[in-house]
C-alpha cells in the first residue's frame, strides 16, 4: 500500500493570452501550491479501479475519465504493462471543479504511488512528460512550491520564493467548467472590442512586482500584485463571487482573487491567525459552502511517510 500526498494550487498570477489556433492559450501561470491537499492510496489488485471519500467524493467520477486512472494507466503502458492492477483510494479534501486543480493532482499522485507501488523508479523528467500528456497542471502538481507556467502552463520554470505565506480558501456550491471560462474569457474580450486571438492579444508574461514580492517573502506587495484574466469571465458566469470576494476583503484580508478558472475565492492573510479570523467570517457570510485556513508553499506529490 503506497499513500500519496498532493497539494491544491493557486494561481497568484494567470495571464491569458489569445486564443491559439489549437485551441488553447498562451499563459504566463505562476503556480502557488498549499498545504490543502488530497490523499491517493494505492494497492495492487485487478485492473484499474477508483473509490473516493470526502465531502465532495460524490462529484467525483470513478471511470476511466478521471485522471488518476488515466495516470496509471499511462504509466503502465510508458513501461509496457499490458495489464495494470491497482486499486487508487482519493481522500478528498480539494474541491472539485472549484478552479484548484484538484483533479490534476489526483493524476501527478497516482503517477507517483502506481510508480512506488510498481517498483518502476520513473525518473522525474519522464514523469513530468507524462503528466503534461495528461494535463496543463499536472506537471506542478508533481513539483509544488512556486513556479511559473508558460505554454499551457506545463513549461515550468521554479520560482525563489521566501517564508510561508497564509491564504483562506472560500469554496463555492457547485463548480465551474474550465473550458466553458476560458470561452467566456474569449466572448468578453471580443464584446470589448479587443479581439480574442493570439494575434490580438499579446503573450503574457509574469509580473516583476509579483515576483519580487514572492522573493521577498512580503505578504502586502503580493497582496497588491495578485491577478487573473480568468477573473472577470468566472464572475460573468457566476455573479454571487463577487459578494465573496467582498466578505474576506472586508473581514481582513490583504487580497483576494478568484482562483484559476473558479469558482474557489482565495484570501491572501497576514498570519495565522488573521486566516482563521477570514475564514470564520466567511463561513458566517452566507457566501460560500465552507472556508478552509491553509499555508504554502509546500512540495508537489510525495509518498507520505
């Protein structure tokens, strides 16, 4: 039996550039990973099977189109095992579709316990190959700590980052469709008159001020610096965030932006304690399903224990 520990995202930047002709968008993606996290157990048995637990666990599918079984089974065939076995249990704790890339890390944890389990000693630069094949934010999930995506957001380049930084997560009834965000992304620019394509947008990169502050380990400059483009398509979609993002910058907090895609708000907090006192008053809002007070930076995937 092999436990995998993964931890949830935030983007404390995501520019979006145009829409490529492929379909996707140049970002410039500085991943921020957080103590909140799932659990992916892996035993041997027959085939490719998945059970999960958690508050959400009913949200989560538990067939071939999620991504830890995919994972595994990506795996398997990179080594050539014709027929995988593997049990994968996900503890649940990262909301689903709640813009966290709760089920990219699902995927970078059962890469890592099917590799543990299997005794294959995968070398890290394969896995990453791997991953990216599954998805944009699986890479980082492997890796954690701070990075800046390019591409998709799976060209990865580590960030200097100093001291721990406290976040408040505000999560959302319900989730967002990534894809469907980045389409609104795409409609609000083109109703602004701006263009939405990649030869009218220009590539985004990350932001000095940003980086700086990382680097610095200053909560207020990274406060002040925090954004996303996805930001105004997620609350187009869903105009009730609005009133959560309001609630935790009027309980305290330094910033606040939604995260990735939506529709989990996240609170940038001086301390601590000021992160449990967010937290509260966002549970007493009535603005969000629950809150939950959490660190960073912390590693990607690891075998717990």
């Amino acid at each position: 039996m092999i436990t995998v520990r993964v931890p949830a995202k935030v983007n404390v930047q995501l520019g979006v550039g145009g829409l490529r002709a492929d379909g996707f968008h140049d970002l410039a993606n500085v991943f921020f990973a957080v103590a909140l996290g799932d659990e992916v157990t892996a035993t041997a048995a027959e085939g490719v099977t998945l059970s999960c637990s958690g508050p959400d666990a009913a949200a989560v599918p538990l067939d071939d189109s999620n991504l830890a079984a995919r994972a595994a089974r990506l795996l398997a065939a990179h080594h050539g095992i014709a027929d995988p076995g593997v049990h994968l249990h996900i503890a649940k704790a990262i909301p689903v579709a709640g813009g966290m890339a709760g089920g990219s890390a699902d995927g970078a944890a059962a890469l890592v316990a099917c590799d543990a389990l299997w005794q294959l000693d995968t070398p890290l630069p394969v896995l990453l190959e791997l991953a990216a094949e599954l998805g944009s934010d699986v890479p980082f999930a492997l890796v954690g700590g701070v990075a800046l995506g390019r591409g998709r957001g799976e060209i990865l380049e580590p960030l200097a980052v100093e001291g721990t930084f406290h976040w408040v997560f505000a999560v959302a009834e319900g989730g967002l469709s990534t894809p469907a965000v980045f389409r609104e992304c795409d409609r609000l620019r083109e109703e602004a008159g701006t263009g939405s394509s990649d030869t009218d947008v220009p590539t985004p990169d990350a932001d000095p001020a940003l980086l700086a502050a990382l680097a610095e380990g200053d909560p207020v400059a990274l406060a002040a610096a925090l954004a996303n483009d996805l930001q105004p398509a997620a609350l187009s979609l869903r105009p009730a965030l609005a009133a959560t993002l309001r609630a935790g910058t009027e309980a305290g907090a330094l910033g606040a932006l939604v995260s990735g895609s939506g529709p989990t708000c996240a609170f940038l907090v001086k301390d601590a304690e000021a992160a449990a006192a967010v937290a509260g008053a966002l549970r007493a809002s009535g603005t969000c399903r629950t809150a939950h007070a959490t660190h960073g930076p912390v590693p990607g995937a690891s075998v717990a224990g």
